[in-house]
C-alpha cells in the first residue's frame, strides 16, 4: 500500500465544493428567473398633464322645438286630405275637411233662427211692435180727443157753462189716456229689450254652431311642414283624433331632445354646456346650451326628455337625426391626469420594488377617458392601467409602459382636433 497523501484528498474536496457552488448559483438563476417569467405581467404609465372633463351621457333625436298636432274637433268623416307628408304649409292654410251632417243641420237651423229674430227686433218690420205701435196711435188719437174735451170744459167753465163736475170729469179722462198712452210705450220699450235680447242669443247660437262647422276645415296654425302621412281620406274619426302633427323645421327652431336616465337628470340645468356627436355628421364637434328640462319621465324606459339648442346648427341639419350627447358637469383645462383604466375599485395602484402597491392617490374629475389625480402619489410612480382582478397586493410582477400621453388619449385628441373632429369623451 502507498502512503496517505492528504493534500491530494484536500484538493478533491476543494473542486467538489466549487461545483456544488457553481450548482447552487446555477439554480438560484434558474429560480430567479422561472419565478420571474411566472410573475403576473401589468401595463403601466405616468402620470401628466392633460384637460379633463366630467360629464353624464345621453342619446338623443333632432326635433322641431315645437310640434303642433291637427286634430279632430268634432266627429266626423274626413272628407278631404289636402297636403300630404313633407309639403310646406303657411299659416291659416287649410290640411283637411271634416263632415258632419249633425253640424249642418245645427248651423241652418241657427241662422234661420236668427233671421227671424232679426225681423222681429226690427223697429219697423217687427209684426210684434207694429201691433203695439198701432196700439200706441189709437191711444194718441183717444188722448188728443180728451184733451180737446178738456180744454173746451175749461172754456165752458170760464163762461160758466159748465160745472165744475163737468171740468173734473173731462180732466180725469184725459189723465187715464194719457196714462194708457206711457203705458203702451213702456210695453213697447219691453217688449223691444225682449227681442234684442232674444236676437243676441239667436246671434250667440249662431256664431257657435258656424264656428263648429268652421272647424270642419282643419287649418295650420303655423308656417311648417306637415311630418307624417296624414290619416286617409274617407276615414271616421272621433274627437280628438291626430290626423296629422305640423312643425316649423327650420334649422334655428330645431332642438337635440336627449333621453337622460332618472339618475343623471338631477345634474342636468339651464344653460348647461353639452358637446354632441350626430351620426348624420360623422367626426364633427357639435355643441350646445340645454333650454329645457321636463319634469315627467318616460314610464317605461325612466328616462326624462331634456332639450339642447344648437349653438350654431348646420344648414343641412334635419328633424329625426339622432346622436349621442355629452352634458358637462365640471372641466379643468389643465390638471394632472391618468387613463380612466387606472382607477379601479376606488383606488389606482402603483408598481414599487418590482410589487403591486394601493397608492394613496386623491381622484378629482372622472371622464370618459381619463382620471384627475388631486394628491397622493409619487413623482415618476408607475401607475397600473391594465387590470388587476385576480392579482394581490404586494405581488412581484412584470411591466410593460405605455406613452402617459398616448394612454390618457391625449395624442389622438390633439390629432383629432388638428383634423376638426370630434373626439370620444369630449375631454
């Protein structure tokens, strides 16, 4: 046997410990880096600065400010149709004629109780007053003989001729003539308030009833245009009937009448700014002021009519486009902002020591496409912007980083404003 020769023994466990360094290194690495390659990956950016606006959204119709229906005001039968859908009307101008047999008879019969009653009130036509006035001249005649009788009694009486019985007697006559004679008057002034008076119902009944019958010639009560096919000529209708709805449809009496949910009608006011997008006009900025809100909502959809003005409408613009709107609650021109993504189940999270953290951040205004930061993160904080369901907090993770200004949408906005189109948000 040779002899033991250690320091070769020394030298093995030397190398030997080396490799299971260099092992352990190597796996340490590979762990490293199967831990790295496993870890959640997230999309990031930084906050800057950018304008923001906070608004509630809407769809809505371009309508007349004003529609006039043309209705039935009594039963009847459409007899004529004279417009038709689309055609431009003038005030005063008639649209259709109803007939109704009941309103002519009613009519005729009135006027030729009228006519009646104007002869009958005539001072000297009336057969009632002309029976009356002859009355009142034969009492003339009776009233000028008592006075002829009395004064020749007086004479008589003067040359002692008569008595004075026959005086008192002659004089008592002339009285009671002469009080028939104002009594008859009086019958006469009577009895001419009486047929006035029925004149003027007569004249009453008869202004009613040619005024229904009036009625059956429907008219516009408005320069416009008629904007739906009217009802069909031959047609029974009731009272009350909407045979057709007239507007004036000129640019400067159209409105935006927007559908606004029952949750966001307590934000809307007068004069309110609203920025709106009309499919008719794709990729323009149209805006406008809201004039009126109506207080009763729509039973089945909850939702409340609120009418926008144009602040200057286009020439082409046309009853019945539709579009959506964007009624402004409040706006900062200038703020520090992040994409809308950031803010997730009320707080926005940051990526710090390679880790999901929940920042601190103080949201502002809230839009379409992005978040006012008040206060409460870091300078140069990497901001989540994808989501993070699914992903706690302290997590290692992975990054990706996306332009700040190109993930707030304030490139394309700039790009869409240098083209004159609108923008998605109206930020």
């Amino acid at each position: 046997m040779g002899a033991y020769d250690g320091g070769s023994m020394s030298k093995r466990w030397t190398r030997l410990g080396g490799y299971l360094g260099i092992a352990l290194v190597v796996a340490a690495g590979a762990w490293w880096g199967v831990a790295t390659l496993m870890s959640p990956k997230v999309t990031i950016t930084r906050v800057t600065q950018g304008r923001v606006v906070q608004a509630f959204y809407a769809t809505g119709t371009v309508r007349p400010e004003r529609e006039f229906p043309i209705k039935a005001a009594s039963p009847g039968t459409l007899e004529k149709v004279l417009v038709d859908k689309g055609d431009n009307v003038k005030a005063g101008q008639p649209l259709a004629v109803l007939k109704d047999p009941a309103l002519q008879y009613r009519a005729d019969r009135a006027r030729a109780m009228l006519e009646e009653k104007q002869g009958r009130a005539d001072d000297k036509t009336s057969p009632v007053l002309v029976e009356v006035d002859a009355k009142i001249d034969a009492m003339g005649e009776m009233l000028a003989i008592s006075k002829r009788e009395m004064d020749r009694m007086a004479a008589m009486a003067g040359q002692s001729s008569a008595s004075s019985v026959d005086v008192d007697r002659a004089i008592d006559a002339y009285k009671v003539r002469w009080s028939e004679n104002e009594s008859l008057k009086a019958q006469r002034n009577a009895k001419l308030l009486e047929l006035r008076r029925e004149l003027q119902v007569a004249q009453a009944e008869y202004d009613a009833a040619k005024w229904d019958l009036e009625q059956q010639t429907l008219k516009s009560p408005i320069d416009g245009v008629v904007l739906d096919r009217p009802t069909s000529q031959g047609t029974r209708v009731a009272i009350n009937d909407v045979l057709m709805r007239v507007a004036d449809v000129s640019v400067n009496n159209l409105v935006m009448r927007a559908a606004v949910d029952e949750e966001d009608v307590t934000r809307c006011r007068d004069g309110q700014i609203v920025r709106m997008s009309l499919y008719a006009f794709a990729g323009e900025r149209i805006s406008g002021t809201v004039t009126r809100i109506y207080n009763e909502a729509d039973k089945d959809r909850r939702t409340f009519e609120v009418d926008v003005k144009f602040d200057a409408p286009d020439v082409k613009l046309a009853a019945g486009m539709t579009g959506e709107l964007a009624f402004v609650v409040a706006e900062k021109p200038v703020a520090d902002v992040v994409p809308s993504t950031a803010y997730q189940g009320g707080a926005v999270y940051v990526v710090r020591d390679r880790k999901i953290v929940r920042s601190g951040a103080k949201v502002g205004l809230t839009s379409f496409e992005r978040v006012e930061i008040e206060s409460g993160l870091q300078e140069n904080d990497a901001v989540v912007i994808s989501p993070i369901s699914g992903i706690a907090e302290g997590t290692r993770v992975r990054v990706t980083e996306i332009d700040p200004r190109e993930a707030a949408g304030l490139i394309k906005e700039e790009k869409q404003k240098a083209d004159g189109a609108a923008f998605k948000g109206f930020n």
